[in-house]
C-alpha cells in the first residue's frame, strides 16, 4: 500500500480534545458525528477522532491538580492493549472495543479516528503481560527510561523485534473495529534518553509498519509538534500528517507565529505528506479544561487562521463543540471556495513575501488561470497591503494579464484592479484573480 | 527577472580552487577555458569560475603558514571595489578588471564567474574611502565585529541604505565586466555576533536586489556549508545555490556523508534553486594547498559521487585540472545519460530507502516510462543489493509493468530483470528500467 | 547538628560497588569487614557500605542484558520502604532490615554505610501504598516523568510536604538499623524534566534535613558525577561528599582527566565538604561485571592515584576485595604519611602548575615547616620533573629555608636538594622538604 | 614577586566610567584625585583609575551613534603601543604618556591606574608596525578573526613569543608611566574563533608574564563578566579581581542578581584574589552615556549594595563623580565598620541562607567574639527577617555566648537581642553581635 494514497488531500475533520480534553463520553462522540454528518459532510469534513485517554477511568476528576492522574487505573486487555473505558464508552463491553462506534460512524458516511500514546502501559510492564503472538513480556519490550514528559500512562518500546510485535498486535486490532486514523502523540517530538528532543524514529517506523501488516488504509498522524525539520524527509517517508507547534490555542501570539512554520515547513507539502498546523480553536472550545469559552479569536483572525491553513494544505479539524456551533463559525468553515484552495494539490503555492507587518501567499493553478493571492495584515490596527507587482513578476506571474479580481471571503468582484488593499487588524484579503 | 530562469537547470562548469587554491593565474584560467570548449562544452560544461583572492598579492608565498596572508596587499579602486591583481591577472591593466578575460571566456562561447566574499575590505574601512554614489564611507558601513572566521580580508556589513548601495556598484562593476556568476562566500552558513552560526540574510537579500538591478542574469551561488534547513525557503527565495557542507575533498567519510544532506535537502530542490554538493575533486587536484595528486577516490567512488550528484540535481562543477584530465575521467564526466539525468528537472525523484549498508534513490521521468535505479553500496567489500520491489510499489511503481534493464554506466544491457545486483565497494550501479 | 562536624576528614573505607557490582551478599560484607578490622581499621580505614540494589532479587542472573532488571521483584514494606533482599542478606528477615549487619560492623570498630537511589520504588507507586505518618499514599508524591537514565528502580519524588515524609521516614528506619553513611544516586548530576542535567536541589534537600531530624550524624554522599560547579555552593551547604566524575575504573584516561577535576574543585575543599574523586580500582575487581581482573593501573598509576586522592582531600574508599589483597596493594593503601597528609585539613593546598606533560601539586603545614610537593608525569615514559622554584616563590614559599627532602613513598632522604627529580611514565615523586 | 601580595585587601578606589564613559579628560582626573586624597583616602580608598580608549580621538562626538567609534584615530608609538589622546591628556605630550599624571596621582599619596582592550591596535596590523625587541611585526601576531563583540579598537594576539614580547613591552611602558593597576577588558569571558565565550587563556598568562617581567606590583582587574566559574582557578592563578557581571548599573534587577554570584563565587574569595562585583552607581553618574542622573538606587538598595559588596570582599570602586558628592553618599562609602568587614580576609564568611524572599551572610572574626550577620530584604516592601538561630547552630554558631547586637549602620545598641529585624524594601539590617 502507497500511504501517500490513504490521503490525497488534507485530512479534514473533528477531535475531541479542544473542547472535551480527556474526558468525552460515547454519546458526545455520536452527537457530534451527528453534526457532522448532517451539516459538514457535503463539504469534506469526514474524520470524527477521539482523543487522548480514552481508556482511562476517573478523567477530570482531579483536574485542577491533573490533566492525566498519574498512576491512574485504565481499561486494559491480557495482551496490553487498552480498550475504551466501558463507562465512558459503553458500547465497548464485552471486549467489543471501538467497532461498535466506529460502526455508528461509518453508518453516517464519515470516517473514525482516535488518539494513541506511544509504547505500552506502564502497568503492563509491572505486570509482565504477554505480548501477542511472540514468548517475551511487557517488562521485556518496555524502556523504563523512556518515559513521556507530560502524561504518565507509558512506557516506550526498546527497538526489537518484539516491539514490532506488539504495535502490529495493536494495528491488528484497531484495524478489526475499523479505525481509519491514529494521531499517535509523544512521538513526533518527543524527549529522548540522551535529554535531546527528536522524533522517536524507531517507534514510528515500526507504526509505519504495523499499519502496513494490517492491511487498512490508517492515515498515521504524529503528535506533537514543533516537528523537526531535519527529519522532514522522515515524517514524509512514514506518516501522512506531522504537527507543526505545540498545542494550538485561541490566541494571536500563536497564530502569528504560524506564518513562519509554514514558510519553513512549505517545500514539504506533498500529496499524501502534511505538515499539520493543528486544530481550529473555533467555536466553544475549554470545557474539559473548565475554561469553557468561545473562541477569543475575532472574526478577522479566524479568517486569517483558516485561509493560512487552506492555502498551506494543512490539515483542518474542528476543536469546536459541533452541536454548539453558530451561524459565523458555520460560514467560515463551509466556504468552498477556501476549502477548495486547502484542497487543490497541483496548485503551485509559495509565500511572496514576509515581514514584521504582513505576510503574503499565492496559489496558482497549473494552467495559471486562477491565481489566489492572500494579504495577511499583522498589524494591531487596519492597514493597506500593497499588492507586490514586482515579486510577482520576478516569479513570472504575468500580472497584466489577469483582468478580474474577487474577494473570495466577501463573495463579491472588485471592479477595477487596485494596487493596494485594506485589510483588518490581523485580519486577510484573499483574493481571486482571473484571466 | 525571475531569479529561477537564470539557471533552469543545475549549472556546469569548472572552478579554480581544488586544484589552484588561491593562487590562480590569468593564463591557467584560459587554459582551461580553452579545454573546456574544445572538450566538454558539448555536453553541457559551461561556466568557468575564478575562486577565492583574486584580488590579492602574494597569494599563496606563505602557504605552510597560512592559506590567506592577514593584512595581505590588495588590489581595490577608490570605492573600495577589488580588482584582480594585475601581476596575475595582466589584462586588468587599466582598470579593466576582468573584462578582457571574460570576453575571451565569452569568445569560446563559456560562460565567466568569480568568487567573492561578503563584505567591504577591512583596508577600505581603514582608510575610509567612498561608497559610490553616497556620501557615506567604508569604515561607516563595515561593522566592525563581523568577520570570517577563517579569510582575513573583509568586514560585513550594517544592515543599512549605504550598504546596499556598495552591493549595487559591485554588481553594476561585475556586470560590466561580463560576470555570468558569483559564488558568495562567508554567507551562507556564517558566524553571526551572537556567536551563533546562521546565513547572513540581509547581505544575502542585498545581494540578490544588487544583481536584480544590474540587468544581468547572474547565477548566485552561496558558500560555504552546512546550509540550515531552516533557512531553505530564505535560500530558494533569493539565491540559485547553497552548499550542502564545507568544502568537499576526495574521502569516502565525507562522500558517505553526503547522502544524509542529500535526503534532507531532496524537497528544496526545483528549477532555479539547487541544493550544491560542492566541486567534483576530480582528476588532478591539490597544487595550491600543496598537496598535489590525483584524486584519492577510486573509480567505484567516483561513479558514486557522479550518479548522487546528478541524481539529486546537484550542480556540477569540475575541481580538476582540466589541461590534465586522463581519458577515464573524461569519460566519467562526458557519459550522457548520467548528464541528462542531472538536467532531468522534471523526473520525480526520491530516496527509496537508506540504511547503514545501501542507500536507492529513483528518478522516473513524467510519462513513467523510465525509471531510474541508482542503488548504492556503502560497505567496504562488493555487495549484492537486492531490488526493492515492494517499496516501490509503496510507491506506485508497477515494477511489472518494466520490461528491460539497461546499467548506465557500463552501457549495456541486463539479459533478465535479476532481482539483485552487485556494486563494488563504495560504487553504485545506476539502472534504466524502460516500460 | 552541623553536618560539617559528621566527618571533619576525607571519610575512608570500602565500597562493594567495583568488585561485586550489585551481587554483593551479607557473607561477603561481613568478610571485607573482618579484614578491614583486622588489616586497615589501624590506619583509618572504617566504613563498610553496601552498595546498590541490596533490595531486589534477582540481580546478577541477567548480567549480560541488564546491569539493572527492569520491573524486577525488590523487598519493601508497607511504607514503600525498601529492605534487604532476604535471599542475600539472610539476618534481614522477619523486617530487621539492616541492624543486625550493622551491628556486627560496629562490634568490629569499624562504620555501616549503604546505597539508595534518590525517590520511591516504581511499583510503590503503582501500589498506591502510604506515605507514613501522612494520608497521601506514593502515587501521589511519585513523580512520573522523573525517572533515572539507567537505573530502573525508583521515581522521584514531588517537592511537598509529603515527600519529605517519606525521606524523613527513610532516614528515621535507616538511623534505627544503625546506619553511619548514605550514598545516595541520580542525585548530584541528573536529568531533569527539562531535559537538561543539574543536582536534584529539593530531594537533596530533604535528605539533609530528613538526616538533621533523624538525630544520628548520618555522612551524605552524593552521587554521580560530575558534580556540577555552579552547585558547588550547594553542595557544600547540603552534603559531605559529591562525586566529581562518573563512575572511575582502572585506565590511565580517566586519571589524567581527574587532574583537571581536581584543579576545578579545589576552592571547595573544606572540613566537612569534600569534593569525591570516587572509589579506588585497586587489587581484585570486576567481578560482578563479569570482568573479574587486578586492577589495570601499573604500580606508578597506582601511586599516582593515590598521591593525587590524598593531597586533594578526596574521601578514600577501595574497590578492591579486600580478602584477597595483596602485599603492595596493602602498603600502598597504608602508607601512613601519606594517608596523613589526606587528613591535614588545615594545610594549604594547592596545584603549582599544570601543562600536557606534568602537574605540581604542593601542601604545606600551616606553620610552614614542612612543604609537601607532588610533582606528577603525565608522559608515556620516565621524565625529569623541574622543581620549579620560581612558582615556589610567587606563592611566598622561601625555598632556601628548606635544607631536607625525602621521597614520601621510597621513606628515603635524598642526599642534597636536586634541581629535578625523575618520575616513572604516569608516575609521581612526593616530596618532603624540611626547614 | 606573588601577585597576591599587590593587593591583600579588596582594592579600593574610583573609576572615571560610570560618570565619564569614554570621554574623561586629564583635568577631569586630577580634580576626582584631589577630592579622593582629601576626604576618601583616609579611608582607605587609594586608586584613581583612568578607562576606556584614554587614546582615541573623537571620543563622545557621535554618542548617538556609537559608544566607540570604528576605525576611529588614535594616539599610537612606533611599537603599536597606545599612548593618551594629548588633546585630552595634554601633559602627555612628547611622548610622556601618562608619567606626568601619575607622578601627580602619587604625590597626593594614591595610586594610579588605566584600563586597557586586550590585543594591538587594529591600525598597528595594517599598518605592519614593528614589534618592540623582535623582528616581527604587527600583522604577524594579531589574530584577524579575535575581534571584540562591542569595541572596535584591538585584534587578539596570537599564541606566540612575540605577543608576549608585545605585551611584554606594553607592561615596561606603563611601569615607567607608574602605573600601578591594569584593568584589562574583553579578557574574562569573551568571545572565543569558535564561537564559544572563555576566558582569553593565553593572553591572560601572557599579561600576567608581563608585569611579573616589568618588577612593578601592577594589580591585574580583568574583564568584563561574567566570570566563569570553570575558570575560577585560572583566574586566582593569575590575576588580581575578575568581574562577576556584564556593566553594573543603578537598577535592583542587577543588584538582585548579584546574590546569586557573590553565592557561587564565594569559595574563591582570598587573599590576593577578589571576585569583582563591578564599580558602584553611586552619585552622580551616566553624564557621558548622556543618562547624567543621581544614582537610581534608593538609600536602602545603596546599603544593600555596600554591604553585599563589603561582606563578600568586593573590591569596591566608586563610579560617582567625587567632586560633586553629597553628604550621604560621602557617609555611606566612609562608614569605618563596614569598610573594616570588607578588608577583614581572615573572617569566616558564609551565606547562610538565601530564598526568594531574603538572605543572610555572616561573617565572624577569627576568635568568634564578634558575628556580623547581614540580613537582606528582597521584598518591595518592609519586612520582618526572623534570625535564623538554628542554622547558625548548624554552622556551630553558639548564639546564646552572643549578649550584646549593635546596628552597624545605625551605630546604635539594640537593648535586647530581637528575634526578628525589619528591614526596609530592598534593604539590609547589618548586626554585630558580640560576646
């Protein structure tokens, strides 16, 4: 199987974690996937993903102390393989797993995801639970050294042969309730024994693999971020998606530095290979982290975030309660026209330029016909973004020949060609031009 | 001008250095001008570089002391512009600079470059002379903490108006000269103030507006290496080379180690922009640093670096002497189909796979129906490789669908598509499947 | 209590560490204790430690896996305290833990000391077991991300309240069993969360203050190193001894290395507060390494060694088995003056000079009468060693006013004060001058 | 001759920077002198120091611009010794130098010191000037490459003989100046060719050789800081006082921060060997950075200053302007009993404790009869520090023998011995007790 086929536009979904943290129920799941599939499915959001700690009882009981309770007691089967926590997911009883929700979802027409943590559980270690299919432990396989610097419920595994074992024990049966994604998290950058911060290259390969053996098109995403750029050929080698920065959140400090990882990260953007700027804070966000909110972006910056990672190819996935979601955060994500450009692969994209004030991006389809410039105002206050000729012309953009120009968020044609345009504090113009 | 149609394929040429070091004179530059038209321009050689000090007295009369003489005497006009020295480089009597030796390079239907380093000479700053055109002078543009650590001849500069004017009476000199190239050095990865080693962005971004205004397609070339990943894009924006490491010599440690940089630099490279592997240490080599003999490579080794340069779109460019080139050399640099594959701009090309044994890359033209198979043998004995079916098809190679099997190199055909082939020590056998 | 009054000269004795790794059994202490009484009590050698892992079972039979067993079975009581392995130290059982050991020693004369690692048993945190005299149990106080890099065994522990319940529980156990000298691991330099390497500042402070409480003068060793010198402050506040490398062994690079240590640390020097240049690899050891061997030093190393360790203040503790010493190893480690001299806390101290090829070390007895000068070869072979009498001079030492010199370890006068002495190939000459 | 004789107290006099930046003039000097000899020098303050580019034209012409001008002129002899500016020094003229001034310095019974950059003039090395003594000259021994991050002046010297031939010749001149006291700069950490910050090594011995050679007790101050505590022994090797900071200035985060140091460097403070924490903002100051202010420290932070600086054998400078002094600063920098704990080399010194919010030194004569504790208030508000009894007791401090506490600074009895003392925000009570 070509993985770069699992995928062959950005991924685009839901995840659980924005709002719910660790604790959603089955019902949250199935109501948002409702959603979804009522409202959001006929514009390409598909993956509904349940993320992190799903096995694990007792979530958000001692919140302020913990986001993940050390030592805590999870769902877990002879093999060492966490199953859902059966009050929280309680179509799982009697070992069934996930397949009965991802049954549900895959009934709604979208596809099923959920969140893993690199390695085993440390109590299957303590315990010397059998690993799948070979002669060795959990003791065995498990590095006592490689532990995750932020939740507490795994081991790393050694590189051996029987580590490969238990990730394909593992794929195996994800594959057999119909899992279609795995963001795997503490792997993408992650700490290493030596104290330097890497990609865990021997756990991810052997994913790679595992998916490979199962014989299900899983598109493997790898948490968290800031992905390294020396291993950029890597992630493109093994996984499909690879996170940008740390968690993302609703603030503009985090937005704006946004444009610098996607201008590093741009030459790696390839059908089936996305460098992943994390999930769309949008809506009502923070309830798990009993900091239930609306979004704190503006209207004008969550334009600015979802035309960035439209005309970047990143990956899109919802951090927002769907059954809550209003009518503006409904247009914002449902314009097809920037959902188009996020998915419009043979485009030839590049940042124009870049500095303290602005940033701007075009995107121009192979015949050159249609060319998307986005002006991105940085400043705290509105200001006119001169459309560069120049930088233009020195990428052979014929600029002279491009007659027609719309403004592709506000829908309407602009009637003669302005050589500057005003845009929003932190806000876009993303404009059309067209031969 | 679009940077990018300078050079839409990786440049080819020859440059002083290996063989001469800093000590190259005006009749060894014609003379191997002369070799390259009469023998190489056919095959795509072109451009002719005079490297490092041109400018310079007494270049290399204390060699066992220093490669580049401090306070050394240098040749300069009154803007603080070097001129070649004229006991070297006799036509540039007069202040004709390297106009004449271009014209004949020019004449022989070749192309001219040289070599600079960033900045104003520090003896410019002593004696504060004029930047043309301003009314500032050398000693208030040179910043006084930005030296090379290792070539003792120039300041860099502040970041200011006057600086990009000196940059642009360079250029608008260069090109008056007939310069077609100019290999930039201290730039690319360079000691910054901080101490820290980054590129030299606003001498680069000065650099490259110098020669938009000149009105001459001068290819930029930025040394020395490592170049930072993360500055590819910075480097694609506004140069037409980077070199992926320091200067590059005829060992194996370091010919081995070029196929890491090549796997990360694979995604940067694109018509206009070329990741540089550095010169080809071919042939003979080593007189200027007194080390004068033919190259250490074997002959496997060199068939390795020709198929990993050419392959990954490297420039290319000859350190030997051309006026002694041996009939086995000459072949290597003059096989065809090896050439093509250099300026076969757009194959698809990856590496399948790399480990401490072997490393395959492969480079398939756009109707698929070559497909190059260069797999390389990196122990010290002759090694079999076995054929990587099933990563191609990873890669949607219908391996079935390839019928015939050509070996490059020695030009001729494999009765049977066997499933492994053996390459010597160090060497590489560069396959054509055809469809 | 002032712990500077716990040891106010460089402790002495013996470690089990370089001879039976962690495999030592009870019959074996008791044999190195009864020869220590015998043989060395007389010149100041006293404590006897037991050094790691005394609590788990198992250890040795995979020797050639793990120098540690992950997730092996250890022997702990209900407070998540460990206790000797009753299988090795047979006297323990029926939880009287280490006091009949102890008591035994202390019949003898000599000192009990032993090994922890910093932190609380891995599985007592998966058990959940209590703190005691706290409500909190050790999932609680357990810090999951704080693991050692090598060894297995244990977490450590939160900064709370409850934390220092436990280490005041530890020491309140090991202070009832009888225990003199603690040698506590992964403390001095360690990884942190960060990723980044310093002493565990708050659990050693809570073993200092865990030791004041206890009310016996217990002496704290700190280890590994290398210590880190901007701790040395630290250090000197909190404990007796801390170790300037990690662990020594018997090979000339690591004793040339220590010199620069020792140069480095001796500011630090004081009653109370010795930088620890780690055990002595002399006589029989290796054998729980399966490297059973005589020490690899020569005799002059050995002397080095000793003459280095002693002048500097460095605590004394053997590696070596010490039922089966030999005559010289006997009276190298009984060489009165200069194990005196290791003792003289009130001389001053200090290195005279250090180059590639020797190093100068002199201490002179406050009213200056005797000037002792450890004159060091670093060379591969025999060398003369210059007195260098105008060092002598800068430093106020009125050379003229010394009219005696003996060899300290031939006990032999020299007949007239020479100007250089020949030293053997690593060897060293200690001199004795007399007014 | 023993360096550490030069100064057996901290060293104690003004120096021009703080009020004069680059910029002080001869008349300047000798008016600050006066008023030394006539009101500080019973007091043990003696060294009026001239600083930074006594020799360069034009200083604080362009102030706006540069703090140094680059490539500025400057008074230099044959030799590339640099002389004073004569225009700013005009009993320098005729090749003097400073001889005039520092007869006069030492006829009013003070000593006399210059600030000088480590390395030869710039200008020397274009302009090949002849090394005093050698065949060599100037462009041979300065390293192009060793440049100052912050001045523009001087090339480092190469490790060779006749830079220390250049120093050696510095060191003769100055000595028949009369100068008693060097302050070298960009020497104590300083940027290294390789990018790293040290301590300039070679040039430091080569300076120490260089006044041992010229028979004169020159005090040797190196800068600027921070010191490194890994050179902590080269430093008491062979200079005299090394700074602790980078510049100090009138602001509590730097005078907060100072703690820290004076912590960490308190085991190498001895006779002859004074870590430095850097001249005192005290007065009127800042007039040549054109910032001239009265010092921005309160009266409480000026204590706290004074008695940090005097507990810890701070060499003390003043900064102020001594012609302009007012009563209080007059007070606080002539206070006998503080003046005395700073030359008081025989005291045991320690820090006793030190948290976020306050710390104590101590400081107990030999005998034990008088104890000077310093309890210092970080906090911005009054607050109560409680005399921490029981960690005196762990120092075997016998507080109860102590009957009689006295305000140092006050100069008053305090009638019964508090448990607790307020001291202001940022401020400091100094107590003697007594027995």
């Amino acid at each position: 199987m070509n993985k770069n086929k699992f995928a062959v536009t950005p991924p685009r979904g839901w995840n659980s974690f924005d709002y719910y943290d660790a604790n959603v129920r089955e019902q949250e799941i199935r109501a948002n996937a409702e959603y979804m599939a009522d409202n959001l499915k006929q514009y390409g959001w598909e993956y509904v993903v349940v993320d992190i700690q799903w096995y694990a009882y007792d979530t958000g009981t001692q919140r302020e102390k913990y986001e993940y309770i050390p030592f805590s007691r999870v769902e877990m089967d002879e093999y060492g393989r966490l199953l859902p926590c059966p009050e929280r997911f309680p179509s799982s009883v009697g070992g069934r797993g996930f397949a009965p929700l991802a049954e549900y979802v895959h009934s709604l027409g979208l596809k099923f995801g959920i969140h893993i943590m690199r390695g085993i559980p440390r109590t299957a270690a303590e315990r010397h639970l059998q690993i799948k299919g070979t002669a060795r432990t959990a003791d065995e396989i498990a590095d006592p050294g490689s532990v995750c610097l932020w939740n507490p419920d795994m081991y790393g595994l050694r590189d051996m042969e029987e580590s490969q074992s238990y990730y394909d024990s593992l794929m195996e049966l994800y594959a057999s309730w119909g899992v279609d994604f795995v963001k795997c998290d503490d792997i993408c950058n992650s700490r290493m024994l030596s104290g330097k911060s890497d990609a865990q290259q021997s756990e991810i390969r052997m994913l790679y693999h595992a998916i490979q053996k199962c014989g299900r098109p899983i598109v493997l995403s790898l948490s968290p971020g800031p992905a390294l750029l020396e291993r950029g050929s890597f992630y493109s080698e093994y996984a499909n998606m690879w996170r940008l920065t740390g968690d993302f959140w609703d603030n503009w400090t985090q937005l704006r530095d946004m444009f610098e990882r996607c201008e590093k990260w741009a030459s790696y953007v390839k059908k089936g290979c996305y460098p992943d700027c994390d999930m769309l804070p949008l809506g009502w966000i923070g309830k798990g982290f009993l900091e239930e909110r609306k979004t704190r972006f503006t209207q004008a910056e969550q334009k600015t975030m979802m035309t960035l990672w439209s005309i970047c190819h990143s990956p899109l996935f919802l951090g927002a309660e769907l059954t809550r979601l209003d009518k503006e955060t409904l247009e914002l994500i449902t314009q097809q026209e920037v959902l188009a450009l996020n998915s419009a692969m043979d485009n030839e994209v590049l940042q124009l330029m870049k500095n303290e004030d602005e940033a701007i991006w075009v995107s121009r389809n192979p015949g050159g016909q249609k060319l998307y410039v986005a002006m991105f105002n940085f400043k705290n206050q509105t200001a006119n973004i001169i459309l560069p000729k120049g930088l233009l012309a020195d990428k052979d953009v014929q600029f002279e020949t491009y007659h027609r120009v719309t403004d592709v968020w506000d829908d309407c044609e602009i009637p003669e060609v302005p050589d500057a345009y005003m845009a929003e504090a932190h806000g876009v113009r993303l404009l059309r031009f067209e031969q």
